[in-house]
C-alpha cells in the first residue's frame, strides 16, 4: 500500500493482508518528487512492495544542512519540507529502500539502519560524496546510461554549433548596437572530427546525432571492448591511453565521463596542449574534470576556440569563475542540459527492473563500485 505523505494521514497501516502466512513487505521510501504514474509501476513490480512517498518532506533539511546557494538553486522559494524531524527519522529508519535525488540527506546512512539499497535517480555517482552513503556498506544503484540521454545529447550538439558558427558575437553585437560581420569565423561541421570522452550512455547518443551531421566520431571509454561492434555512428572508440591522440585530430571535444579519481581534472594543461589548435570543448559532465585556470589560460592563448560549460567546479556552492564567465567565448548554463518538454528520464525504469532482480535474490545493475567511482 502506497502513503502519499502530501495528502495520507501517517496514523494508518497497510490494510488488507491475505489469509494465511503474513506476507513480507519490503518498505520503500522515495524522497525524490515522483509522478503518480511511477509509483504506480513501482508498486505494480509484486505485491511486496509497501511505498511511501516523501517527496519534498525533506526539503526544510536540505535548506539547512545544504549550501545557501544549492538552496536556492535547487527548491522552490517556498519549500520548507513537512512534518516533524521525528516523523522523518522514523520513515528513514523503516525503510528497506530508499529513492533519492538531488540534493538529499547528508545523513542518511546514519538514519537508516534497516537500509540495504538506495537507488540514486540521477546518472552521476559523484553526487554523493558528500554524504555519508559513500563508501558505506549499503549497495546504491544508479541510473547510468537511462537518464535524460537525447536531451543532454542535443544540448551538446546545440553547443558544438553555437561555438564552430561564432553565435557568440551576436550577443557582443547587440550590447555594441553595431555589426561586425568580419569578426565571425563560421565552419562547416560536415567532415570535422569530434571526439566523445566517455562513449557511455549519453556518450553514444552524442556521437550518434554527430555523425548524422556528417561529422567524424571518435571517443574513449575507461574499458574499451573490442568484441563488440562500435556504437552507431563511430569510427573508433579507444581507451584512456588513446584520448591524447585523439585531441590531436578532432575540431571539437564532448566530455561525458564520469567524475572519478582518475578523471579529476584530466583537461590540465597539458592535456589542453594536446588538443588541436582552434579546437572547442563542449562539457555535458562534471566541472571538476576540467582545470579551469588551465581552459582560461588555453582561450587566453587562442589555442581553444570557446567552450560551452553545463556545468563548472564548485556549481553547488557558488558562483562560476569569473575569469571564465566574463570570456564571451565561454557559455556556462546552470547543469540544464537534461531539462526538456518530456520527461524521458529511465531513472525509475532501472528501479523497477532493479527491483524485481531484488525481491528475486538477483544481481542489481548499475552498482556503484567505491573504488572504481561509480
């Protein structure tokens, strides 16, 4: 029986248990926003399943143990949770399985002692370092490669044409109120190289409506297959090892990657050295695989064309770089690129396929592994 927490009293308990041998229920708490058509297929996975919504109670705890700045950036102006701590550590404490999102308790593994999976909604791992569900001995699950794939994709094609057509002058034109026709330096994208750092899920999707352009797809992946037939639309998908020569060739580079130790500011300067002259980036990731001072100084220089930024270092705390934002050559969007007209985030369809492997003592996908880094 689901508890919709927004307008079900608390005080009730599951009714309508079968004759016979009680049947176990396996409590699930979402605390991330929900449609009412997911929590029906959630619960519509076994008879098992006992759901309880709590979207949005946790929002006034968020306020408080969050950045000012996430807060605001992330919860309505009015949003200040509901209940009392007390109802909220008991569902907390009750719970089996918990969904969440963005942001979330950064407590929740020591309210949680029942807890055996948390599902993280987003694709992104590294969300939750910053809480102490990392590392800890609960397995939680992400929705890696079903996220917002075409939005994020088309938001990175978007970007690759806004930089190699100079759409940035438009804006610098009209603040001037005159034209310089001169000034812009247009390409043909037909033919160029582009090269997809981390040819996962959103990865495939980008290399895919890239070579549809007609452009040259390359791209790396942490583990290369072999065996396996190339995704759609790419010429060559290497390894780590590869990605300095592939900078080398390509007009324009889209980071997808996860944000891991090994992937922690891998835009240094010398990887920025690496890239060919003239080149553009395009981030669709995490800000903290790009050194910064190290793209500032690359556009000083000419080197990098422009950049395109959905994200930057330190986006839930403040404000971007100012070196950086102040660069009209470099667009930074507040982490948009998965917002569209349609909701066609896979999130709870990994849930629910993940939760029949669950209830049926199976393995579970997208299991962040603490060392790996997601």
């Amino acid at each position: 029986m689901s508890h919709d927490l927004k307008h079900t009293s608390l005080q009730g308990e599951p009714q309508g248990e079968p004759q016979g041998e009680p049947m176990h229920k396996v409590n699930i708490l979402t605390i991330q926003r929900l449609r009412a058509e997911d929590r029906a297929r959630i619960e519509a996975v076994d008879p098992a399943v006992s759901l309880t919504d709590a979207g949005g109670w946790f929002d006034g705890e968020y306020r408080e143990t969050w950045p000012a700045f996430a807060a605001e950036r992330y919860l309505a102006p009015d949003a200040s949770g509901s209940g009392s701590r007390e109802t909220r550590d008991r569902l907390l404490a009750e719970a089996e399985i918990i969904i969440g999102g963005w942001p979330f308790p950064l407590d929740l593994r020591a309210r949680s002692p029942r807890l055996k999976w948390f599902h993280q909604r987003p694709a992104g791992a590294s969300n939750l370092l910053s809480g102490d569900l990392w590392n800890s001995d609960v397995t939680v699950t992400t929705s890696r490669g079903s996220a917002s794939t075409r939005a994020i994709a088309e938001y990175a094609v978007a970007g690759l044409l806004y930089l190699t057509k100079s759409l940035h002058r438009a804006a610098l034109e009209r603040a001037a109120a005159t034209f310089d026709a001169r000034a812009y330096r247009p390409l043909i994208i037909e033919g160029k190289t582009v090269c997809v750092v981390g040819a996962g899920g959103i990865g495939m999707e980008v290399g895919r409506l890239c070579a549809a352009l007609g452009m040259d797809v390359v791209g790396t992946r942490r583990h290369p297959q072999a065996a396996r037939p190339l995704p759609q639309g790419f010429r060559a998908v290497g390894g780590p090892a590869d990605l300095d020569g592939f900078l080398s060739d390509s007009d324009v580079v889209v980071i997808c990657c996860q944000w891991t130790p090994e992937t922690n500011r891998l835009f240094d300067a010398k990887r920025f050295a690496a890239m060919k002259a003239g080149s553009a980036l395009v981030n669709v990731a995490r800000g903290e695989i790009v050194d910064e001072d190290a793209l500032a100084d690359a556009l000083q220089r000419d080197h990098v064309r422009g950049a395109v930024l959905d994200v930057y270092v330190g986006e839930f705390e403040r404000k971007p770089m100012e070196r950086l934002w102040a660069d009209p050559r470099v667009l930074i969007t507040p982490h948009v690129s998965g917002m569209s007209d349609q909701d066609r985030h896979g999130g709870i369809d990994v849930f629910c396929d993940n939760l029949r492997a669950y209830l049926d003592d199976k393995p579970l996908r997208n299991v962040i592994d603490w060392e790996r880094g997601y």
